[in-house]
C-alpha cells in the first residue's frame, strides 16, 4: 500500500475527477452564420464580376474600342486623312453590328450622316462634325482634316460603341 494513504484515511475516500465532456461546435453560434453568409456572398459576387469580364473581353464592343484606340494613338497630322478613311469605314461596320443591314447599309453622303445623328445616343452632330467621313473618299489628296476633328469624331464613335 501507498505510505501516504496509510498516514491519512481520508485520502482513501477521494475519487478521480471526470471529464467534462468536449464542447461541440454544432451548432455554431449566429455571428458565425453571418460571417458564413457574408463569405458566401463575396464568393458569388467575385465568380459572378469574373465571368462577365471574361464575356466582355471576347465581345465585339472591347474588340472595337481596342481598335479605335489603337487609331488613336497612331493619329497624327500626316496620316489624318488615312486615319479618317478608316473610321468612316469601321463606323459602317459598328453600324451594321448594332442596327440591321436592311436600316442602314444602302446609305450614303447625308441621309448617312442624318441616321448616324438620329441613332447615335449621345447626340454627336454628325453632319457638321463628321462631314469629312463622306467627302475623304473622293477628296483630292492633298486635303487633309484636321486631327483635331478626326480625335473629336473618333471619341464620339467610342462612345457610341460604349
């Protein structure tokens, strides 16, 4: 026997202690739920921003507007003219993306320039501002728009395409 337990009686009436039993984490207190729920809606919202970017990025509108600041950073007083052949071309095909060929293909000179203002959302005033992307075909070479007013004419397409 235990020389301890022999001097004192009383230590032989003493029991081991027993366990409590372990906390459960269900179910979990509400402040956890909203930081689940809070985890949740960040998680949806960043996939969600994530694949309307990716669907931006393969549409025609970013391939647009990458071509038409492409144009603008090469835009210069020497090529104005070269630069304004190609935006009145690239217009005509913003046009047709956006509108049937039916409504807008067969137009020339100022019924186009007229359905370019009655169409164009912000109100651009195309058959003043944009008169040289009808005359630059047929006009002799050595007359050049300015690349002030092609820069002016080009932000509007822009914003159109936005």
């Amino acid at each position: 026997m235990n020389p301890i337990v022999e001097k004192n009686p009383l230590l032989e009436e003493l029991h081991d202690i027993e366990g409590i039993d372990p906390t459960s984490w269900w179910p979990i207190a509400m402040g956890w739920w909203i930081i689940i729920g809070i985890i949740i809606i960040i998680t949806l919202f960043l996939i969600y921003s994530y694949f309307r970017r990716q669907a931006y990025i393969r549409s025609w509108k970013n391939d647009a507007l990458k071509h038409l600041n492409q144009l603008e950073k090469k835009l210069s007083e020497k090529n104005s003219r070269d630069t304004a052949e190609e935006l009145s071309e690239y217009l005509r095909r913003i046009a047709l993306t956006l509108h049937s060929r039916k409504e807008c293909a067969g137009l020339v000179g100022d019924e186009w320039l007229q359905w370019l203002e009655q169409h164009d959302p912000q109100k651009f005033e195309w058959k003043t501002k944009g008169k040289f992307l009808i005359d630059i075909p047929y006009a002799p070479a050595d007359r050049l728009p300015s690349a002030v007013k092609v820069r002016e004419v080009l932000i509007a397409i822009k914003r159109w395409v936005r």
